[in-house]
C-alpha cells in the first residue's frame, strides 16, 4: 500500500515535511521529527534536503492532474 508524498495540512509544524514521511512510511509525526534532529548532528545535507522537500513537495489540499 503506498500513499501519496504530499505535505498534510494537519499535523505539521514548519513545513510538513515530516508529517508527509511519517505518513508515507507508517510511523509518527514525532517519530519522523526526533529522526531528523539526530542525523542533523551527523555530517550531511540533511538540512538542504528538508528544504528542498519542502519546495518541491505539493500540499495536501492541493488537487494535481496527474
């Protein structure tokens, strides 16, 4: 079963990127959130990555055409 990876107007707190993965992988928004501030204290983009999910990932309430 696979949903679609879109930004929930519920449950977010910035941008819903989190919300939208722990929606799309079955697990809690917190869950998805504690994930995110540990690999931050790891070297990476992570940050980079948040942003651009949050760009490039439409809103929930949005309807798309495809």
């Amino acid at each position: 079963m696979s949903t679609a990876l879109v930004r929930p107007r519920d449950g977010r707190m910035i941008g819903g990127v989190c919300a939208a993965l722990a929606r799309r992988f079955g697990t809690k928004p917190t869950t998805m959130r504690v994930i995110f501030l540990v690999s931050c204290l790891l070297p990476g983009p992570q940050f980079l990555l948040y942003l651009g999910l949050w760009i490039f990932l439409p809103n929930g309430d949005e309807r798309t055409s495809w």
